[in-house]
C-alpha cells in the first residue's frame, strides 16, 4: 500500500472513530481482586481468559556462555556456568498461573511480554515447554527484554527482528510476531508487539482491519497505552516519551529513546483504540505494578508482575 493510500485510509477511518456512531457491546465492567468481569451482549457462552506479563526468569546453558556480557546483568546467578540449567527460579511463578488457568478452565492463556530476561536459547526452550506441555491455548507477545541483549550493538528495532528470527519463533506458534489474532467466543483476541514503544503502519492498518469487523476486542500488548496521571514509560503514544527523559538507557545498556519522541503512526494507533467502541479493554505489563484505567467506557488494566506471583483472570458473561 502506497503512503498517500494508506494516510487516506487511515484519515477516515480516524473520522469514522471519532464520530462514536458505534456502541460498546459491554454493559458492565467490574474489576475485583485479582478478576475482571464483563457483562457482555452477543456472548456464545460464559468463559475464562488469563492474562500475565513480566515473569522475567532465566535459564541457561553452555550455548549462552558467549552472550554472558549481555546478560549478566539481567541473568545475575542464574548465568554463571555453575548454575546453568538451575535458573532464577522464577518459572515457578508462571507455573502457577498455568495451573490456575487449567483449574478454571481458561480458553486462553495470554503472555503479554518480557516472560524471559533475554533471548537465551536455554529459556525459550524452558518456556516453550512449559506452554506445551500446560495443554492450554495460548498467546505469545513480546517483551522489551524478551530480545534485547543488554549492551549488543543496534536499534531497538533491528534487535527485536533478528532475535525473534533467530531465538523466539517458536513462540510465536507460526503467526505474525507483530500481530496475531484469535476470536473465542464472540471476542477477538489481539497481540500487538508495542516491545520498542512505537507502532508500525502496518500494525495500526491490521487493527483498523480487526475493528472494521465489527467483533469486540481485548487488546494486548507490553508497553501500556498513554494515560495521564501516569509516568513517561506509559510510553505508547505518550508525548513525553523522547530522548530527554529516557532515565534507563544507561542502566540498559541500550539506545537512547529518539529525541523526536514517538511516531505519528503511534499517536494515531493510541487515537484508534480510545475512540472505537469495538475495543472494550487493554491488558498490558512493563510497569511491575497494577494500575487500573477507565477511559471511553473502555479498560486499561496494567496487571503486576508475574514474578511477584500475579496475573489476572478475565471472566466473560452473557447478558440479555
């Protein structure tokens, strides 16, 4: 698709959002201890959905030992060849939220990002294993660390490809490693890979696609959406988000977040998901602390970290 195509595509598709000539198919959201519940119109049947990010746990093995100066920092103990194949033990938290999932009978199981600390072959295969032999369905999205050697060489975006490619694939269960979708019940399940921050056009032109179906959506992602009364690494269309107050890029051992801030396409991908009825939550990961948002009658839930023993489970209800 050509730049002139797609902005006017895009031009009044962002009309049409901004019109609201569209009605949300919730009746009610209610958030509680751990449990969202909507109460939705048009539902097939009542089912259960859980949603997790930020397990950060690390395995590894011999074939690691030549990545050690990239990730020693987040790998600690778990990447001296003493304790290869031991691990930081935080696997057992996912552990856990797989079983919950299996004893509530969840249709899904979403991974919203940074589940391991690096692309180690040793945890991806760990992590794989654990997803396959859970006897769930599931989803897989990317994290900021889930491919980032700390300190290699490249921008973000460059890092994000060749590792995916090279390591994450099988994760990915042969779908997009960009965006994938999966409907269950009446709802379409998104992941969006927002792991460098920005959006791509080609990801907001697959959302608009998703929306245009007319079937509710629960969006996820990594890096939460934009939300005032909340700091800059609410980094996905935020426009704070800029080279000036990258804190962490150091500590990171990364590139500098770009001094221009985040991209037109990003902004417009932020204004398509606040004014579409269609897209009735947003489950996201990144800050390693819950925080609840209610923007145009739509949720955003920023669920804590799994390594600390957390995630949600998503419950949806038919109503008359």
């Amino acid at each position: 698709m050509t730049k002139i195509s797609f902005g006017l595509i895009l031009l009044l598709f962002l009309v049409g959002c901004k019109e609201h000539d569209r009605t949300s198919p919730v009746n009610n959201v209610i958030v509680r201890n751990g449990h969202v519940y909507y109460y939705m119109k048009g539902l097939e049947k009542p089912f259960n959905v859980l949603f997790l990010a930020d397990t950060h746990f690390t395995v590894e093995d011999e074939r690691g030992r030549e990545f050690y100066k990239y990730s020693k920092r987040m790998g600690g103990e778990a990447v001296e060849p003493e304790n290869y194949g031991v691990g930081n033990g935080r696997d057992r938290a996912l552990e856990a939220s797989l079983a919950k999932a299996r004893e509530t009978n969840c249709e899904l199981v979403l991974l919203g990002g940074d589940i391991i600390n690096f692309p180690s072959l040793a945890s991806v295969e760990r992590l794989k294993t654990l997803l396959d032999s859970s006897s769930l369905n599931w989803m897989y999205i990317s994290g900021n660390h889930d491919w980032h050697y700390e300190g290699e060489p490249g921008k973000a975006f460059d890092q994000r490809e060749k590792w995916i490619n090279k390591h994450l694939k099988a994760l990915y269960q042969g779908n997009n490693p960009m965006f994938s979708s999966q409907i269950i019940g009446g709802v379409n399940f998104i992941m969006i890979d927002n792991s460098t921050f920005e959006i791509t056009p080609e990801q907001l032109e697959f959302l608009q696609e998703q929306i245009q179906r007319g079937i509710p959506i629960l969006l996820s992602m990594h890096i939460p959406l934009y939300q005032l009364g909340h700091g800059v690494d609410y980094g996905c269309g935020n426009p704070h988000w800029c080279c000036a107050n990258d804190c962490y890029y150091e500590v990171e051992h990364r590139e500098p977040w770009p001094e221009g801030g985040c991209t037109e396409i990003t902004r417009q991908f932020r204004e398509c998901v606040i004014y579409s009825p269609e897209v009735i939550g947003v489950y996201a990961g990144h800050m390693h602390e819950k925080a609840i948002d209610f923007f145009n009658d739509k949720l955003q839930y920023v669920v804590d970290a799994n390594f600390n023993n957390e995630d949600v489970l998503i419950h949806f209800l038919p109503v008359e």
